[in-house]
C-alpha cells in the first residue's frame, strides 16, 4: 500500500501557475488480487468475499463492506489475503488504530509477510511515527512500492542523502539483482532524476524480462521526460504480463490523457474503477476529466468520492483545492488543502496552491510563508514556480543612483 503522500502527479507544468487546472494522478505499482463470482449472499470463499466487499465499497456502502469481511475472518482467520484486506479497508475509512491492529495480527499469526509489512509502514507514517514506519516499510523491500514512502519518510527524518547514497550502493553491490535495480530506479523517480531512473529501471528488465513493476515504473519516467508514445507502450507491456492491472491501467489512461485521447482514457479508467473501487487514483481522473470538460461540480464530487476511500490521498486534496480555489471558494480551498498538508506532509505543489488561496485573499504574509514551504519541494518545476511567485510578491528594492 503506497502512502498518500507518495503518488505521483502528472505534469506540474501545467499545474502549478495562477488558477491553474487539476491535473491527473499517477499510479504505482501493485499486484490485483483475483475475483470469483458472487453467490448468494456473502460468498463463503475468499475470492468471492473480497469481490462482494468491492462491490459494497463502489456501492458508497465501506462500512457494510468492512462489517462484512469482520464476521468473513472471524469465521476464516486461516485467510491472510481476506484479513489483509479488511486491514485495507480499515485504512480507507481512516480508522488507522484498527487497520494497525489488523496488520500486526496477520504478523504475529503468519509471521514474515511482506505485503503486509508494507500496510504497516503505512499506517505508522500516516500517524507521523517515522522511525517504526521506516523499519516496516524497510522489511517489505525489496522491489516494493515502500521504496517511493521511503523517499518521503527519510525526507521528513532529513537523511534522505544518505537513503539515496545507500540504495545506489546495494544496487551497484548485487549487479545481478533485479530487485534492487527497480528499487534504484524507483528512487530516482521519487527525487526526480528520470534519465538516472530509466537505467536502473532497464538493468532490472535486462534481469528479468517482463516484469510488470520494472514495466510501470519505465512508463512513469518516459511520461516524466515527455516521452508519451514510449510510455504508452510501457504500460501496454505491463499490461500483457497482468492482463487487467490496476495501476498499469490507470498510467496507460494518463498517458492516453496527456496525448489528448480524453475518450480512450476515460474508458480505461472507468475499467479501473470497476476493478478496484476502493482505490482512488481512478476516481481522481475521472473527475479530471469532468474539469477538462468544463464540468467543475462533477469534477469535485469525484473529488471527494476519492477521499471517502482514500483520506490520505494527495492528489485528491490538492485537485479539489485547486478547483475551490479557482472558483474563488476561498473558505474551502483553505480547510481541503490545510487537511491535505496535514495528511501528507512536505508536498509542495499544495503548499503553492494554498499560498495562491492566501494572495488572492490579499494574505501575503501568510501566501509567503506557504511559497517559502515550497522552494523546500522534490520536484524542480515545483520549487521554480514558488520561487516566482515569491518574487512577484516582494517589493523590489530601491536602486541607488550614482553620482555624475
């Protein structure tokens, strides 16, 4: 489970400038569990029950959802995927004390468990305990989308040079593993040094040919360097090692986006959904689309269907600030981008959103303070245009003449 700071979005070029559009979210890369049909009832299966708590969950119904897979493990505790997944959705509705409990039950039960050790490093960075969100997130690795919340969490712990120092040296130690070659390239692309990422992310297919989370992660640097053709063709080829993945569909509908193939995208998302709505990336471009289409108020209930699943969730607090914002809400752009900041801390591109709410206002002190905030930012573009905006704010200085 990738932590919501931690999601990447798509072209800050486009985004961060006054009464800028939203702009759609990235995906990393995770494995979908299966589905069976739905019987009768609540399935008796584990397939089935994690598809009929999906189904309740599309249905807007997360907490029947979670009653359900309650009563489903106490009468299936042999079934970790099920529990794992209950834990997620203790997650999705912010209930972190009982998806904490959840994960360290599966632990204690099944011992050693990867996917799960990953959840917890979630959790904990979710409640601001970084030391203990770092050492379950470090026993996950490697080749894992805890690499990305590693970036985050060694940030906010500031020895993020030291992280980066260490990975490269695991790498370059154990050239044979693919492994740590994807974790190399997911570093890179987490601080923004794309061409670095795309050779680490090829050493780890010359390793291992085909692997989807090599695959998703090339598509994420070729889209960073604009590169969309070679992107689409990335996610294609994530796709036809996992037929139907969810976050390689939601990148290949991105791309699709930025290429000006608003349909196809659409489509692909809506496919998406269907396939894991308690997941909110999907929703989040469906309702950029809405945006892009002129249709504000549409875009905003999608807004906030993504956080009712996800409220860790970064691009959906920083899209609908933008749209409260640029619509002159003023009140409430400050109250979702203030949460979302709270959520995920040290994002830069809500920091330069919120300054913006605070100059339009006339609040320049406060708007300088949320700009000082982003020249602190990962990504250049981000820290460029808060440099900016700080310089259009401060009077210049008197020039001295000089004597003749």
């Amino acid at each position: 489970m990738r932590s919501p700071r931690l999601v990447l979005g798509l072209a800050f070029a486009g985004l961060l400038v006054i009464a800028a559009p939203p702009v759609p979210a990235l995906a990393g890369f995770v494995v979908n569990p299966s589905s069976a049909q739905i019987s009768h009832g609540f399935p008796a299966d584990p397939k089935g029950a994690v598809r009929a708590a999906r189904a309740l969950v599309a249905a807007g119904r997360l907490k029947q959802a979670i009653a359900r897979l309650k009563l489903y493990t106490v009468e299936h505790p042999r079934e970790i995927g099920v529990r794992r997944f209950l834990g997620d959705l203790y997650y999705r509705a912010g209930e972190l004390g009982r998806a904490r409990q959840t994960y360290l039950a599966i632990v204690t039960d099944f011992g050693g468990d990867r996917e799960t050790y990953n959840r917890l490093g979630s959790v904990y960075a979710s409640e601001n305990h970084i030391n203990q969100a770092i050492a379950y997130f470090d026993k996950s690795l490697p080749a894992a989308d805890s690499v990305i919340d590693l970036v985050s969490l060694h940030r906010r712990k500031g020895d993020l040079a030291s992280f980066i120092v260490y990975t490269r040296a695991e790498a370059l130690a154990h050239p044979n593993d693919p492994g740590l070659q994807d974790d190399l390239g997911q570093v890179y692309e987490s601080v923004k040094q794309p061409r670095r990422a795309e050779r680490a992310f090829l050493r780890a297919l010359a390793l291992a040919p085909g692997n989807a989370g090599a695959l998703n992660g090339l598509g994420l640097t070729m889209l960073d360097r604009g590169f969309l053709n070679q992107a689409v063709t990335d996610f294609q080829e994530c796709l036809g090692e996992l037929p139907g993945d969810y976050k390689c569909t939601n990148n290949l509908a991105v791309a699709d986006l930025d290429k000006g193939h608003t349909a196809t995208a659409e489509s692909l998302l809506k496919m998406a959904h269907a396939k894991r709505p308690e997941l909110p990336e999907a929703i989040v471009n469906l309702g950029y689309i809405r945006d892009e289409r002129g249709d504000w108020r549409g875009a905003i209930h999608r807004y906030v269907q993504a956080l009712a699943v996800g409220p860790f969730w970064r691009d959906a607090y920083l899209d609908l600030g933008i749209d409260y914002e640029r619509h002159h809400l003023y009140a409430l752009a400050e109250s979702v981008l203030l949460k979302g900041i709270a959520a995920v801390p040290y994002d830069g591109a809500m920091h330069v959103v919120l300054g913006q709410t605070y100059a339009d206002q006339g609040k320049r002190r406060l708007a300088l303070a949320q700009y000082a905030l982003a020249t602190h930012a990962l990504d250049p573009h981000v820290r460029s245009v808060a440099k900016r905006l700080i310089a259009a704010l401060t009077p210049a200085s008197p020039v001295p003449r000089h004597e003749r």
